[in-house]
C-alpha cells in the first residue's frame, strides 16, 4: 500500500503549489508584492544499488521572488517607490517589532506620523534646520507643526538686460524690479536709464512715492549713477565689488523699516550682468532674495526619500528623509501580514542608509512599485499543477479499483 501514501503526497504537494498560485494571482494588484514559487523533493522509501523506490514527493519551502515590479506614477503626495535594492524600515506601533516592505503608500495620521497605509511608522532621519543626518540612527518621521514663514526683506537685486549701444542722446529705456520691505509687501523699482552719448547712461532707481511718507510727485529717486560701456559692449564702470547702494529717506508708508538694497552689476563670477550692444534695449531677467510671508501649501515626497514642505512663495524646506535597509539575502525573509517582511533567522543583518548609497536602490516620489507577478506564468503553474493533482488523484483511484478486486475474491 505504499502506493497509496505516494500518491497522496503528490496530493498534498500539488495542493500546497496551488495555493502558492492563488496567492500570488490573489495579489496581482498589491503594491510592492513579491510572488512565489515552491520547491519540490523527492523521498526515498528504499535505495539500494539494485532496487530504488521513491516513496512521493514533499514540498520543501518557498521561495520569494525579489525582481523589480513596474514603477506606477501615482500623483499620490506620500506615495513612494523603490527602484533597485532595499526595502523600507517600518515598526508596528502596538509591538515597537521592526518590520521590512516594499510597499510606499504612505500617509500621515493625525498625530502627523508619516505610516504605512496599515498604520506602521515609517523609519528615517529628521531634518535639523533642512538638513538631513543619514548616517545617525534612525527615526520615526513625524511633521512637525509648520507655522507660516517670515517675510524676507530684499537685500541683494540684480537685472540681466542690454542697453542699445545706437540709442541716440536722450533716448530712454525703464526696466521694473520687484523687491520685497521688510514687512513682506511687495514694491515695484523702477530703473530709468538715459543715454548721454556713446556706451554711457546714467540711470535712477525710482519708486511710486505712494509708498512712501511724505513724498510728492509720481516717483520717488531712491538713487543715481551713471555707467559706461567698453568698445567691446562689456560693462566697464562701475567696476565689480561695487554694487549700487538702495535705500529711502522718507519712511516707507506700510511701517516697514528702510530698505537696504544692493544693485549688483556683476554675477558671482564678476561677469557683467548689463551689456551695450547695438541691439534693441531689453531685459532678460531679475532676481532679488526678499520674499512675502508664505503658508504651507504641500508636504510631498521627492525623489531620494525626501519629504518637503512648499510655501505658497515656492520655497522649499526639507523636513526629513526616508531611510532604505539593504539586505543581502532577501530570500531569508519572513513573509508576514500587510505587505511586511520580518527576519528569519539565516537573514544577515541590514544595513540602513540612503537611497542611492551602498548598493541601496533609488526612491521615486509620487510612485508606487507594483506587483511583480506575472499572469502568464501563474497561469502556466496552474495548468501542470492542476495536471499534476489529476494525475495522482487517478493512481488513487486506480489502487482503490485494486483493491475493490482484491476483496471482491471469494476465499
């Protein structure tokens, strides 16, 4: 009869690869979902050098499959992929047990935990004044209370823009600057240049005198200068390291202190940022480093694991970065619930850093990974271990008919 107990494990065997299919189909759609596969082995019932019989078929184990799922563009501000190696750090609040995944739909509850969609907290580094330490111990990631931004009163301002060197005595050209008082109410320059012959403007940097106390007239000069262009149109006085020197007499009428402005003529690396050449006067951009008060209007996830604030003046603030654990023999891992990998007791030890460090992968924001299970092959399994099934279910049946034989003879 040991027939019959062979064929049962081939029973039990196809049945526990089956299940290992329908769980892999059951999650087709969950996001950072390793499939699996099982290993069979055969069993020796008697060996000998003349006579070999196998007694059946066991299932060894199961094996994970870490290849990369596709990378699915979400638009989700917290969502976050893992592109390459590692796997997220997250602890189970309840039992402070470290788990691992590869499943980023992360949100914030209403502690402003950063968690995973089943409440785990998501491990990392803090920032420190928008600076990130990864090399410290890790963290939970938590978003702090985010109180509106100051107003940054303009100190530095400058114009790229070219001043026709054929523009004839008289002739006049306004470019306008933004700056910001300090009281973050925005004041619009205006920068009058007029040609007094050959490369040679003087200019007057004006305001509406509406913003000031006391001032008549439609504008205001808060400074004037003159400047010179060299044969070959490049700036030749003022000379750089001296920026024109901005600022008021009259108070400015919102309350705001005195601005203190410097017109820089020259970028960082001393080259001019006002040419003479015989083309039209135009300017081709501003920059200055005041800036309004601003409120938080997005926390979002960035590519590398960092998670920024956005004001609605467009700045930026990193608040912390998500940490990435390598593991050198994924296979070791535990499989356990809501998408988590526990480690078993042959898995080295992580190692946790930054993304896009130390063999770790790259971490893409507003993105989940998907699913790496593949449908065809699923498919193809079911068939040979549907097959498999049948086939040992009719060497049941056949020993059973035997056996009906058997007892069916009349002593």
């Amino acid at each position: 009869m040991g027939s019959f107990f062979t064929a049962l494990s081939g029973l039990t065997a196809d049945t526990t690869a089956l299940d290992v299919v329908g769980n892999n189909l059951a999650n087709m759609n969950t996001q950072g979902f390793k499939s699996s596969d099982v290993t069979f082995e055969d069993a020796m019932n008697q060996a000998t050098a003349s006579l070999q019989i196998g007694s059946g078929v066991a299932t060894t184990n199961t094996n994970t499959n870490f290849t990369q799922g596709n990378i699915e563009s979400t638009g989700q501000p917290l969502d976050l992929a893992i592109q390459g190696n590692g796997f997220f750090v997250v602890q189970d609040p309840s039992t402070n047990q470290t788990e691992y995944t590869r499943d980023g739909s992360f949100q914030l509850n209403a502690q402003g935990q950063l968690v995973t969609a089943t409440g785990d907290l998501v491990q990392g580094w803090m920032a420190t004044n928008g600076a990130v330490n990864p090399s410290g111990a890790t963290t939970g990631i938590t978003v702090p209370l985010l109180t509106p931004l100051p107003p940054a009163a303009t100190q530095n301002m400058s114009i790229t823009a070219n001043l026709d060197a054929s523009a004839a005595v008289g002739d006049t050209f306004t470019a306008p600057v933004q700056v910001y008082d300090s009281l973050g109410n925005a004041i619009t320059l205006s920068i009058q240049f007029t040609n007094t012959g050959p490369g040679a403007w003087n200019y007057s940097v004006n305001m509406p005198s509406s913003d000031l106390t006391g001032a008549t007239g439609t504008t205001t000069a808060l400074t004037t200068g003159s400047i010179t262009f060299g044969s070959n149109g490049q700036l030749a006085t003022p000379a750089a390291g001296a920026p024109v020197a901005i600022t008021n007499a009259d108070p400015l009428a919102d309350g705001a202190a005195t601005l203190n402005i410097n017109w820089n003529l020259y970028d960082s690396n001393n080259n001019p940022d006002l040419t003479g050449y015989a083309q039209a006067s135009a300017v081709s951009g501003t920059t200055q480093d005041g800036s309004a008060a601003a409120t938080v209007t997005d926390v979002s996830m960035q590519n590398g694991g960092i998670l920024t604030a956005t004001y609605s003046n467009g700045t930026q603030q990193t608040l912390a970065q998500v940490a990435l654990a390598s593991v050198s023999n994924p296979s070791s891992l535990i499989a356990t619930n809501n998408n988590n990998y526990l480690l078993g007791p042959q898995t080295m030890t992580p190692t946790v850093g930054a993304a896009a460090t130390g063999g770790r992968g790259n971490l893409v924001g507003e993105s989940l990974e998907e699913s790496n299970v593949d449908m065809a092959t699923e498919f193809t399994n079911l068939i040979v271990y549907q097959n498999g099934y049948e086939a040992n279910s009719k060497v049941l049946s056949t020993i059973d008919q035997m056996d009906q034989a058997l007892l069916a003879i009349n002593p």
